[in-house]
C-alpha cells in the first residue's frame, strides 16, 4: 500500500470526475490520500470531500500564494477547524518567493500562525517553500526554540541544506514527480540523504505528473511512479519504501486511522 500525502482533489479536472479518481488510486494500491486546504474559504469544499470518502483526509489553512487574500487568518480559526474528526494537518503554509503572489511579510507572518496552530492541536504542519530557503529555514528554526512541533516539508524542490535543516527538528520531507525529471539532480541528491524513516511521497496533484505521464494532469494513482523512482535512488525495494513512507505517514498524521489489511 502507498499514501499520497498531498494532494488537491477539489482543483479542476480532479474535482469534475472524482468518484473515478478516487477509484485509479485504489486500483493503484493507494490506500489513503490528503487533500490539501489552501484558503479558508475554500475549506468547506476540502473537508466535504474528506467527510465524502473514507480513505480520504484533509487539511487546513492558507497557502503562501494567497495569505495576502487572506491575511488576517488566525491561531483560533485554525484550532477551531482543525477539531473536526477529518482534518488532520495544519496548512499548507509556508514561503513562496518565486511568484511572489503575496507580499513577503504576510507570508512569514501567516507561516507562524500556522506553526503556532500546529504546536498548539499537536497536528503536523504542512510547510510550502520555493526559492525562499533562507527565510523558510530561518522561521522553521526560530519557532522551534519556542517549543517543539511536528511537521513535514511538501513537494521538496529546494537546496540540500534546506532538508538538512529540517532534519535537525524532526521534519519529514516529501517527494512529488519532480524527483523523476531528467534535471531534478539537486532533488534526487536530497532523496539520498533523507533516511527511510523520515520519507514520504506525493504528487502535489494535479500538478507536476512523473514521468511518464509529464504533461497530463497529475492525481493521486500516479504516486506509485514517484515512490518506484525514490526507492531506486535510494536503493531499497518498491515494497520496502512503500511500507516505509506508508507506516511514516501514519506514524506523523496520528488522526489519521489505517485501513484493516
């Protein structure tokens, strides 16, 4: 069995057919995907499909993208949503310096809102960073000294460094269908260094689909080439890294309950 640990099934072409979605991921072997909030308007439509769906949980909060839409969310909005049986993780937040959809400072300041929410429910928080190491290293360590919390890097696209610092407090790293591209080098040189037991995988869907499906839209069932491409770079089995990031995901998401097998 594999987990996809990040997902968006209210986006587009998932959401308009996603009782056959959800069935490829089964098909697949997928016994558990997350689906991913990203405004807080939008959350209603994350958690319906959460509550919709048994092996399916969900998130919640503001993505960096849209924290200036959003920019007075707070600690006690995200605890409150957070309580519902279904909601299992804090975000996805975090820094986006690429596109810079939002001002900076409103960023950093939604990034330690969540943290906060995440240290306060015991819930993992979901962090975003693109071309914004420094800063997302910087925080991620800050409000550590303040008291430790659980959480995971998404969609890992950034230096080595980065995950190194993310393993000093305990952080998972997550791997999307970037690791499978001919120039994900710098990717593919973090999977080596980040042990099995601190690993999961992803596909950010419907974006960046693994090979051999680049170009189409990316959903859940197409994890499994992603996993294939982490576990031959580091050099275990399919079924070993599935059982590996599958037990990872439940061991972070408590909330979550496994299938019987």
């Amino acid at each position: 069995m594999l987990v996809d640990s990040h997902c968006h099934l209210d986006y587009g072409a998932l959401s308009e057919e996603l009782d056959a979605v959800v069935a490829r991921a089964r098909s697949a072997g997928i016994g558990a995907m997350l689906t991913i909030s990203t405004r807080l308007d939008r959350f209603p439509g994350v958690l319906a499909i959460a509550e919709r769906y048994e092996d399916i949980w969900c998130s919640v909060g503001v993505h960096p993208h849209e924290a200036g839409g959003e920019p007075d969310v707070t600690v006690r909005q995200l605890v409150e949503l957070s309580d519902h049986p279904r909601v299992v993780g804090i975000g996805e937040t975090g820094l986006d310096y690429y596109y810079e959809h939002s001002p900076r400072d409103i960023q950093q300041r939604s990034f330690r809102t969540h943290i906060t929410a995440a240290r306060e429910t015991g819930l993992p928080v979901i962090v975003h960073s693109r071309n914004a190491e420094a800063d997302t290293a910087r925080i991620l360590t800050d409000e550590y000294r303040n008291g430790a919390y659980l959480g995971l890097l998404h969609c890992f696209s950034s230096m080595r460094q980065l995950a190194e610092k993310a393993l000093e407090i305990d952080f998972l790293i997550s791997f999307s269908g970037i690791v499978t591209f001919k120039n994900a080098d710098e990717v593919r040189e973090a999977v080596q260094i980040v042990p099995l037991d601190r690993l999961l995988v992803e596909t950010d869907s419907p974006y960046l689909a693994p090979a051999p499906h680049r170009g189409k839209t990316n959903e859940p069932a197409y994890v499994v080439h992603t996993a294939g491409k982490v576990a031959e770079v580091k050099g275990v089995s399919c079924p070993e890294l599935a059982d590996a990031t599958t037990g990872n995901f439940f061991d972070l998401f408590t909330k979550v309950k496994p299938p019987a097998r």
